[in-house]
C-alpha cells in the first residue's frame, strides 16, 4: 500500500501503525508530530492506503 509522508511517497504493509512507520524511516518518534488531515495522530493510529502524513518537528527550549 502506498501513502504519502512529507510529500514523499512510501510504500508500506497494511495495518500498519504510525509508531511503526517512523520507526521504517529512522525518525525517532520523539522528534516529531505525526499529523493527518489536521488531526495529531497517536503512536497506535492505523494509517490507510492513500494517506498523507505530515511530520511536525518538536522544538523545545529553555
């Protein structure tokens, strides 16, 4: 199946939840907010064929 992360197409396994997507890109999952059609997604949401995913960079400061 194939969705759209960052405006880059990827083919993934059905089912599959977003935690494990991060993880297949190498992106540490606590680095980012994965965002789909302006709803934040949590690391057990099921993502769907035709998908597009925006990872949002977590920038903290002190």
């Amino acid at each position: 199946m194939r969705i759209r992360v960052d405006g880059k197409d990827i083919d993934v396994t059905e089912k599959m939840k977003i935690f494990e997507i991060i993880s297949k890109l190498g992106i540490q999952p606590e680095t980012i907010i994965p965002i789909r059609n302006d709803e934040i997604l949590t690391s057990d949401d099921i993502i769907n064929e035709g998908d597009e995913i925006h990872l949002k960079k977590v920038i903290a400061g002190g």
